[in-house]
C-alpha cells in the first residue's frame, strides 16, 4: 500500500446550497466544482438504499472540504459536544483569529470568544447552519 494523502473532508449538510453560502461567505473558502452522484454502485459504497449525493467541493488551502446532501436523508442528531466519542470538527487556520471573530455575522454561533491555550494556539469554535463543529485556529 502506498503513502496515504488527504484528499478531501467531508462534511453532511442538510441544504447544500445554504451551506456552500455559509463556507463561502462567512469561512472565506472557494467552490472549486459541484455535482451530483447516484446509482447502485454509489448507494451500495455508503450504505444508504436509493442514494444520490450532491456535493460541492471548496478549497481550504492544501485541503478540500467536500460538502455532501443526501437523498434520503437519515435521521438528524443532536448537536454533539466536541467531548462525545465520534465527534468531530473540521479545523481550519486563520491568520489574525480576533479579526475573524470581530467580523462574523451576527447569526454564527459560537462557542466562545477566541481563546489562547496553554501550547500559545488561538482557538474558536462556531457551527455551521447545521450545527456542525469548526475550529478556527492562530498558531
């Protein structure tokens, strides 16, 4: 087996086009392609009978994050804490984090104010429209 790279994030969302808006205009990061996949083999790769995708891929760098709205859709969870077992969050750098914050639309929720941390990282946690987990991070 070779050298495993990252190739994309992937985030699900229940209105894809709210959320391209969300991560393109609050996050800042670039709709590189959207498209649409469905079909036995698709549906049988994520477990999900009758499933069609539609996805758009933003650009975060050297990372891309692919944003994903299923047909069916399954069953929404509660927001998780970032704590629970199985939580994740899509972490991205900013370079000046308190400017970031300063500028955030009224609507974004937050977790706190950004916060320095004991290795000298700047952190803030917001969600996304559906309640997903990002990290915002100053090193």
């Amino acid at each position: 087996m070779g050298e495993l790279n990252a190739h994309h994030f992937g985030v699900t969302v229940t209105d894809l086009d709210r959320a391209v808006e969300f991560y393109r205009d609050v996050l800042n990061l670039s709709v590189l392609d959207r498209f649409t996949v469905s079909g036995t083999s698709f549906s049988t790769a994520v477990a999900v009978d009758g499933a069609t995708g539609r996805f758009a891929h933003l650009s975060a760098g050297t990372a891309r994050v692919e944003l994903i709205e299923y047909e069916p859709t399954g069953e929404k969870r509660g927001e998780s804490a970032i704590n629970e077992p199985g939580a994740k969050h899509l972490g991205l750098e900013v370079d000046d984090i308190d400017t970031f914050f300063e500028t955030l639309p009224r609507n974004v929720e937050s977790l706190s104010k950004p916060q320095t941390t004991e290795s000298g990282s700047r952190i803030l946690f917001l969600r996304d429209p559906d309640g997903n987990l990002i990290e915002l991070i100053e090193t």
